[in-house]
C-alpha cells in the first residue's frame, strides 16, 4: 500500500508538467522520483503543520519549475482522498506556495503546468538576492545558496530569518564541503544539470557542514542536519533550521 500510495502522489505531482512539455515532465518525473528531498520532508515531517488547521505559507526560493509547490499540493489532495502511504505522517495543509526563481523559462513551466492552481501557487522572476521574501512559516532553498558569494548567502539567510513567523523552518540542503570524492561528484552533476536546463554554469562558493550550522546558529536559528542523499552518490545534506524564540 505504501509503495503504491507514493508511486501515485508521484504521477499526480508529475501530470501537470505534460502541458508544459516534454522536456518539463520528463524532468519532473526525473527529479520527484529520484532526489531523497521531496519525500524525506514529508516522511520525516520536517513542515510546520500551522495553527487551528491554517494552512501554511511556503516560499521556495530557488523554485526551479515549480516542483516543490506541485508536490506539497498533490501530497494534501492524495491524503484527502486516502491516497497515502500508511506509515507517513499526515502533510501540512498548503494555504500558498511562493516561488522565487531566476530563469524566466523555468518560471514559465512553472505557470503553464500548474495554473488551475495559480491561487495557491504563484511564480516570480527575480534574484534571490533582491527580492522580496514575504511573510512565511517555512521557507525552502535546495541546492541554489551556493551560487552565490559568502556575504551574498549570509544577507540572505538573515532576510529569510526576518521573514519566517515564530516557530518558522527553513529546510537548506547544501553540499558539505568536506565530504571528498562525493562532494566533487556533486558538484560535477550539478554543473551537468545546469547546462542540460539551458543555464551557464557559475562558480560556487561552499563550506563544511560545521561551518554552516555555526554560521547558521548565529543568525537566530537552531540547526540539525540530516544526510539527504540516499540511493544518490552526492554528498547532499538537509539542514533543519528553526527559528529561535525571541
């Protein structure tokens, strides 16, 4: 029942992406089947749930085509519908999904896919750097701080901590920097993804994980990592980061 209830939140959250393009859903199916992340947040209950049933406010920042928000919608209508896997735990109801992306195309699969959803999910243009982080109770940045500078990473993290309510996560996944052959394989598959999605590849600026979770700490927030790379060979971990009581 599990394995077939997660092979159908899979196909539900992957369909909207044929309107998209081949290219769209053959990524969709690519990425939502095989990185650990997406059913690790879910199987791990790593989301705030909100308060007396509220849904929550997710900004992903780094938003790609949009496949986190079309995940977190398809896993609150599967459970609705007792589509899930038994041995998870329930998922957050979704008030909004916010996406932040930099690549104008992948903003545009984004919209095309899920726009019989564009109430509840919505896609920017913009640079993370720049742009305006609203009000959430989670905030999700996988695999993008690194593409930018170490002051850059920082000021951004402490907007994210200024934006996310009390109580609030932000789930970071980075490559630690001294995790050896499975770090430099890491970052070599990423440059190869980069280029197939039609982007350059930029230079990326990493640090060890302790040095994160200090870094992170001294933001305001407390941090647990956990390894986020199973069935790959990367040295991906998920950083758990949550909002220090003022």
């Amino acid at each position: 029942m599990t394995t077939n209830a997660i092979q159908n939140l899979l196909n539900v959250a992957c369909d909207p992406y044929r309107q998209a393009g081949r290219f769209a859903w053959h990524f969709a199916q690519g990425k939502l089947g095989r990185d650990p992340v997406f059913k690790g947040m879910l199987e791990r209950n790593l989301l705030p749930h909100g308060n007396d049933g509220e849904g929550i406010r997710v900004l992903d920042i780094g938003c790609g085509q949009g496949l986190l928000s079309s995940w977190l919608l398809s896993a609150q209508s599967q459970h609705a519908t007792g589509e899930w896997p038994a041995t998870w735990p329930a998922p957050p109801a979704i008030a909004h999904v916010h996406g932040i992306e930099l690549m104008p195309r992948d903003v545009d699969r984004a919209r095309a896919a899920l726009y019989k959803d564009s109430a509840r999910a919505t896609f920017e243009v913009g640079n993370m750097c720049t742009a305006n982080f609203p009000a959430s109770d989670a905030v999700v940045i996988l695999d993008v701080l690194h593409y930018v500078d170490f002051p850059a990473q920082d000021d951004v993290l402490r907007r994210v901590h200024a934006c996310l309510q009390e109580n609030g996560v932000l789930l970071l996944r980075v490559g630690d920097a001294a995790g050896g052959l499975p770090f430099k394989i890491s970052n070599w598959v990423d440059n190869v993804v980069t280029s197939i999605r039609g982007h350059k590849t930029l230079p990326t600026f990493c640090r060890t994980i302790a040095d994160w979770q200090r870094d992170i700490t001294a933001l305001g927030f407390s941090v647990k990592a956990i390894p986020m790379n199973e069935g790959t060979p990367f040295a991906n971990i998920l950083l758990v980061c949550h909002k220090a009581a003022a």
